[in-house]
C-alpha cells in the first residue's frame, strides 16, 4: 500500500496569557504523547488566524479569547516520526474575553486537562516546537 507524500501544513497555536500564567494542557497524541502543548489546531480552508486561534480555543477548552494578536511563526519538521510531518506553527497570543472563564477539557481523548501555568516555571516537558520556540526567543509577555 502506498500513502500519499508527506505536505506541509499550516497550525494555529494559541498562547492564551492570564496574569503571569498561560495555558496548557498534556498531550494525548502519537505526536508529542504526555507533553505540555498550547491548544491550538489546524488551519482551515478559508480562515484567518484569528478566527481559527478563536475557533480552536473554543472547540479545545470552552473558552473565549479576545486581543488575538500573531507573535510568530515557526517551521517544525517531525523527521523521526512513524509518519513525518512538518508544520508552519502561527503562534499567537490572546487573552481571556472574560477573565472569569474557566478551562473545560472538552477533548478528554486528546488532553488530560488544561491549567495555568507561570511562564517563568513552565511545566516538563514541554511539546519539543513550543520549547524550541521559547529557546528562539518566543516570549508572549515581550512583543
Ligand atoms: P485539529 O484536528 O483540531 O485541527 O488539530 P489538533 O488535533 O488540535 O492538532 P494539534 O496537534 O493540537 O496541533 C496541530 C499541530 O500544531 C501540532 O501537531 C504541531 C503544531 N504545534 C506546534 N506547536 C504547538 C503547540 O504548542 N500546541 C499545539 N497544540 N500544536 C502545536 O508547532
Ligand atoms: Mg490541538
Ligand atoms: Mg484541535
């Protein structure tokens, strides 16, 4: 059997700040299983990043974003996968619409459960494009 090649693809992430914190959530995924990852998803056909970082941010934890503003973009290639991957990550920024909001983990089969976590004591380990990110400098607190 033979699988269609490998393509680039383009994901929205999400860093959602609070205060000092922000949010994450531990992957359930063949892709960076048990790591500490932003919400966030792919892009579809016809969307803006803001409307997919919104959308993804809903579909994932229930929340309502506001001030969704783009921070970077990062080229991520999973070389050493069982199915190689690479992805444009469009990392933005956002807060919370109403600072009252709580997480729900709404996809319990991708994520053990979303929280807030102080961005100078991030949780271990941390899904490898974000903490490759954050060593290049992706910080959401200095843009
Ligand atoms: P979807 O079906 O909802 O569109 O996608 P998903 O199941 O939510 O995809 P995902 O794995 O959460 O995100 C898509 C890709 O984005 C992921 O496989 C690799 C890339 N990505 C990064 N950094 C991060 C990050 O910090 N968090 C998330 N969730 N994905 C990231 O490069
Ligand atoms: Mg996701
Ligand atoms: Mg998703």
């Amino acid at each position: 059997e033979t699988e269609a090649a490998p393509v680039p693809r383009v994901a929205v992430v999400v860093c959602l700040m609070k205060g000092k914190t922000v949010l994450l959530g531990r992957r359930r995924s063949s892709l960076g299983d048990s790591t500490f990852s932003l919400p966030g998803g792919h892009l579809e056909f016809g969307e803006s990043f803001e409307e997919c970082a919104a959308r993804e941010v809903k579909e994932e934890t229930g929340l309502e974003i506001k001030n969704i503003e783009l921070v970077t973009v990062r080229n991520s290639v999973f070389l050493d996968e069982a199915k190689p991957c690479q992805y444009v990550g469009i990392f933005m920024r956002a807060v919370l619409a109403d600072d009252d909001q709580v997480p729900q983990n709404v996809e319990p089969n991708f994520c053990d459960g979303w929280d807030w976590y102080e961005w100078d004591a991030l949780p271990k380990p941390l899904f490898w494009p974000l903490e490759n990110a954050i060593l290049a400098g992706f910080n959401p607190f200095h843009t």
